[in-house]
C-alpha cells in the first residue's frame, strides 16, 4: 500500500469517529486497523466497540461484569446516580477546583467538543505535534492536560508513528519530576482525533518564571531565589538521569519544556523529540540494569543526519549540526548546561535573534564563561566550573550524562548549605564572643572592688556591717559563672560549625584562639593542671599560629660595655624542694641573640681585665629579653673588696598579695649597685658608674 492510499484510508478512518461516517467493522479499515499495521500494540479499550467496551472495562473490576450477559449485573457505582437516594456523591466540592459532572453547559461550545470521555475545556498550547488542551475527564472527576495530533485527518504513517512513540514514551518513564500520562485514546465523537491525557500541573513554566524574575519582579524574585532555581534545576537533572539510565534523550530541553508547580511540583514536559539511542550506547551508560523502553518509533526512521531538530540556543553543537547519530546524554548535558548557564546570568548562552545566526553560534564558537558574561552577580567559582563544563563544544568534555551534572551541583549545593549554616554559627559565637570579653573585663573591675571593701572590713566586724562586702562577693561569684557559661556557649558555637562544615579554618582559628586565653589565663595564676588541658586543646585546634607560643621560646638579646666578654649560661630546675642549676654551657660572645626557652637562667659575663658578672635572665613565654643598656663591666679594684656586683637590668616584684603589705606583682627597672653579702648587715653602696671609675 502506497504512503497517500494509507493516508486516505487513516482519513477515512478518523472520519468515521468523528461521525461523519459510520465505522466499518470489517477488521481491514479503521484507525485501529492503522495502528495494528504500524506495529503498535492497542489496548483492549480501543479496539472496535471501544466506546461500550472502555466503560465496561472500568466498571467490571467492581461491578462484577460478565461478558457473557446482555446486561452487566447492578454496579455499586448505580446507586450514586439513583435519584431516590439519599446522601452525597462521592465528589470533592474545592473552591478552584475542577467542575463537576454536568456544570459545563450542554449547549456551551466547550461540551459540544469532546474527546472520548474528556470534554475539552480550553486550548492550552500548540506545537509542531499536536495542541495541549485543558479537558474534564467525566469519569474521574478531575481536570486532565491533553495533548492531540494536530490535523487529525491528514496523518501519515510516519506523525502517527511518532506521535503515539511520544505517548509510550513519556507513559514508560515514570518518574517523580517527569508528566505521568495517564491514556491514551482515539476520539469516536466530537472532533475525533488520536490523544493521550497527562496531569495537568497548575502552575508557570521555568521560561516564564525567569522573565519575570529578571524582569525586577518582586514576588517572582522572593519565590524564585537563586537557590530555589537551582534546586529546580537538580530535579530536572534528576529526570533526566532516570531517562538516560533508560537509554532516551530528550533533544528539546529548555525553559518552556519545565513546568513549575504550586505546590513545588517540577516536571520536565514535551518528550516528543525524545529518541532511544542505540542499543550499544545504552549498554554503556552507567547501571547495567538498564530498562529497555519500547515505543512504535522502532522499525520507523523518523529523523536521520543533516536534519536539525530542537530548538536553537538550547541544542548542542552536533545537534544544531545535524549530527543525529552523535547525539547521546551528553547532548542533553548541553542543554541542561544552556539552563543552567541562563539561571546563572540571565542570559542565553548565545545571543542572537536570526534563528541560523543561533544554529551557527551553537556549532562554531565556545560559551563565553558565566562569570565574565554576568560579572556583577559573582557566581561562585565551582558552580561556574560546573556550569562552563556542561557547554563545553566536545561532547567528551561534558558530564556523561544528567547523572553525573546532577550530583555534581546538587554535592555543591549542600556544601553551600552547610557552609551557610556553619556561618550562621560562627556569626553567634563571635557574639559570645564579645560578651565574654565584656563579663571578663567586669570581673576585673569587680575584684579590684572587692580588694578595696576588704581591706576597709576588718574580720572581727560584724556580719551586719558586712552586707556590702557579701554582696559584692556574691556578685563576682554570679560573674564567674555567667562568664563561664558564655565560654561553653562560645565553644560550642565553633564546634557546631566545624559540624556543618569540618575544613573550616576561621572557626579552628576562633576555637583556638578562644583557649588560648583560657591557657594564658591558667599561666597567670600558675595552675600547672589547667594550662596542660587548655595547651591539650589549643593544639587540636591550631594550625599553625600557636604552635610556636605554646613552646614558649623567647629570646636573649644582650650588649656589654666593654664588648666582646664571654657569656656561660646555666638554667634553674628543681629537683623536689630544691633549685639546682645545670652545667655550664658557652653561649657566645657580646653582642649576642640567642633563642632561650621558658625558664630562670643564670649568666655568668667574663672579660680579660674585668671582674666575672653574675646576671640573672627570666624568659617568660615568647619573651625577648633586651635590656635597655648595655651590661656594664667592672673591675676588680672598682668593685672592692667584700662587695657583691648586681648590674642594672629588670626586676620582678611583688608575689600576689601573699605576704603581708605585699607590693603590687609587675617588673621594674634597678639601677645597678653593690652590696655586701653578709646576712646580716646587708650593706648596699649606690654610685653611678662615673663614681665607680673614679673610685
């Protein structure tokens, strides 16, 4: 049969269901016939009588039907349309939703257009392969989309192919984030035509969405934030991988083909370029388990190279160039790249409004990088990295597949994520912070109260004249453990972000830094058990900065007058209740730097000519140690006979208020003297230098 007679006989055929002719049930004619001869499965509701039998086939399941009676047996779904019955039908009656049986007006245009059991509400949409339309599905009560074959009368073998191959298609994935078809049908009243009914998703398409956003919408731009989009975008990915893993590409993804629901809903929709790639290239794909899908377009050959189909500024480089062979998930890879890349920035990948001008741009140039076409919005480097690899020209330098792009935004979507929450923490423990600081410089000033009242009460007075001094107490003590709830809370602070975010150096550095205090603390009071846990845990939170204080090596620094005197060092220890000193070692000749660690030393300074120094050192932690002038030398006659050299140079005092009319703890500067070293006269001679040279 030649390509115009089955063309005539479809018309025929499709004239007969729309009641221009009654249906000849000789099994040659027929749309159904049609189908058959295409290799196309028919379910047992569309075969010749289907009007009868479809309504059969729903009821008998719960009515108990019986094919072999003239009459089906009472159904309980009767007893809903029994007049004399009384309760509610089993309708839901919402405030938009869809009408009920019997509130289209029969006399309305819209009731007079019917698709089998739809009646056809409004126009949605039209394609290159049929119109959308909003229908009312009688049965079900609810409101569906249609999609049917545009100019239902002149389908060849080839569009019908086709168009059922998308209805299979689109039927057999089923996927969360994909339009589930709910049937498909031929219409026997009506118009008439071949159709198939989807979910119909109340809501705006992604094309839409993004207008109005850059458009400086206010609402669009609060419900369609950039994060919000790109989660969009990674459940479009999500769909695609599942019809990739099930060897189909799409070929015609872009903005308009993305639905948006109300209710969160996102639904990639229009697969009526989607093809199967071949089965070697199905078998490569990632899972070997892969479902195998089947539509009538197998034993068709609907496109073939040189042809271009999809839509320019979305279709990759081999598909604009007709290069249909090649095409793969990484084709589609390209064109979840050109969405991506026009969330992003606003912008398609190429710009150009003559429609070769677009094709051309696709084969010929790469993308320009995201960040350089949209500076001003400062796209993050690795979301701009995944973006500018999705476009890239050769389809080998692109992701694999939809998968794989997927995963990839959606593991850097969650780093972003947890690096947000982890700054929202660490903005709260730098707060903490702050009013740590302030508890503790309120603690400081209530102690020196305190020392003040204390010394104005005596022991012996009484517990009435003391109210002051207890409340004064009770205050630091209420002082000291907020201050000490505040550090846990500061602690705690860091090590939640280090939760959300593990390699995050300023919270390790803010930790640290936030014992280290603790530590420098301890040292001050001397509590040898605290400063080695506090040392414990700045070392597990240092990364460097503090590695070097806690070893607590300072510095010597030292000049002699007259210069070039030999310098013996011995440290202090202790051994039980003993201080000893180590042996001598040489340290150099003045003037000298040397490193010294923590601890009490004892120099012993000697020079041809001159009478040995004694000269104590402290390096406290990181100290330098650099007097202010040089150590001046003495000689034997100008020191004397029974007399004792102290050289000028820094002096502790003070021991925390222990003893008795104790001086305030700190480091003075002592002027250099003589004294005698007998216990008890203590004699102590002070001259200048000067005098001693003229002594």
């Amino acid at each position: 049969m030649s390509g115009r007679d089955l063309q005539d006989e479809l018309r025929e055929a499709l004239k007969s269901l729309s009641g221009e002719r009654r249906p000849e049930h000789d099994g040659d004619r027929g749309p159904v016939s049609l189908l058959r001869r295409l290799g196309i499965t028919i379910p047992p509701s569309l075969d010749e009588g289907a009007a009868d039998s479809n309504r059969k086939t729903l009821i008998a399941p719960v009515s108990g039907y019986d094919a072999t009676m003239d009459e089906p047996a009472k159904s309980p779904l009767d007893d809903w349309n029994d007049p004399d019955r009384v309760g509610f039908a089993p309708t839901l009656d919402l405030p938009d939703g869809p009408p009920a049986p019997g509130r289209v007006p029969e006399d309305s245009q819209e009731a007079r257009r019917r698709l089998g059991r739809f009646d056809v509400i409004k126009t949605l949409g039209r394609g290159g392969m049929g119109e959308v339309m909003e229908g009312y599905d009688r049965d079900l009560g609810r409101r569906v989309a249609l999609k049917v074959a545009r100019d239902a009368r002149s389908l060849d073998e080839k569009r019908l192919a086709r168009f059922v191959a998308e209805a299979q298609l689109t039927a057999q994935l089923e996927h969360p984030n994909i339009v589930p078809v709910h049937e498909f049908g031929i219409s026997r009243e009506g118009e008439g035509g071949v159709f198939y009914s989807m979910k119909k998703v109340d809501g705006i398409a992604l094309a839409d969405a993004l207008l109005l956003v850059e458009g400086g919408d206010t609402d669009a731009k609060e419900r369609w934030s950039r994060r919000r989009l790109l989660n969009v975008f990674v459940q479009i990915c999500h769909a695609m991988a599942y019809a990739h893993e099930r060897g189909v590409i799409h070929r015609d993804l872009k903005p308009d083909n993305v639905m948006l629901g109300e209710f969160g809903e996102v639904l990639v929709l229009d697969w009526g370029l989607a093809r199967l790639v071949d089965r070697m290239d199905v078998d490569t794909l990632r899972g070997a388990t892969t479902a195998e899908v089947r539509t009538a377009r197998e034993g068709v050959s609907l496109t073939r190279d040189g042809t271009t189909v999809g839509t320019p500024g979305f279709m990759s480089p081999e598909q604009a160039d007709g290069r249909l062979s090649e095409l793969g998930p990484a084709s589609d890879v390209w064109s979840l790249g050109a969405i991506l890349y026009t969330i992003l920035t606003g912008t398609f990948p190429h710009q150009a409004t003559d429609l070769m001008m677009q094709i051309q741009h696709t084969i010929m140039p790469p993308v320009q990088d995201c960040r350089e076409r949209a500076p001003q919005r400062r796209i993050p480097e690795e979301r701009a990295l995944i973006c500018n690899r999705a476009v890239q020209l050769q389809a080998a330098d692109r992701y694999e597949d939809a998968g794989e792009l997927g995963a990839a935004l959606e593991a850097f979507l969650e780093g972003a994520r947890r690096k947000a929450k982890a700054q929202e923490a660490l903005i709260l423990g730098h707060a903490e912070w702050a009013r740590h600081r302030t508890l503790t410089c309120s603690i400081a000033t209530a102690e020196q109260e305190l020392v003040a009242l204390e010394a104005q009460v005596q022991p012996w007075t009484p517990v009435k004249d003391k109210k002051e001094l207890l409340r004064a107490r009770e205050r630091l003590v209420a002082q000291r453990l907020d201050r000490a709830r505040c550090f846990a809370e500061v602690v705690t602070a860091g090590e939640r972000v280090l939760a959300h975010d593990p390699g995050n150096a300023d919270a390790r550095a803010f930790i640290a830094q936030a014992w280290w205090q603790k530590f420098e603390e301890a040292e001050a009071r001397r509590d040898e058990v605290d400063q080695a846990l506090y040392a414990s845990r700045v070392e597990a939170y240092d990364d460097g900065p503090y590695a070097e204080r806690l070893e607590g090596t300072g510095a010597l620094v030292l000049t002699t007058d007259p210069p070039g005197a030999e310098v013996i060092l011995r440290r202090y220890f202790r051994r039980g209740l003993i201080w000893t000193l180590t042996p001598p070692q040489i340290l150099g000749t003045t003037p000298l730097k040397a490193p010294l660690p923590m601890g009490s030393y004892l120099l012993t300074i000697t020079c041809p000519g001159y009478a040995d120094t004694t000269y104590p050192v402290h390096i406290t932690r990181g100290r330098r140690w650099e007097p202010e002038e040089p150590v001046r030398l003495l000689t034997p006659g100008e020191v004397g006979e029974g007399w004792v050299y102290v050289p000028a140079g820094p002096c502790q005092i003070g021991e925390e208020g222990r003893a008795v009319d104790a001086l305030q703890q700190g480091e003075r500067h002592v002027e250099g003297f003589l004294i005698q070293p007998t216990p008890v006269t203590n004699l102590i001679r002070r001259q200048r230098p000067s005098a001693w040279r003229a002594a």
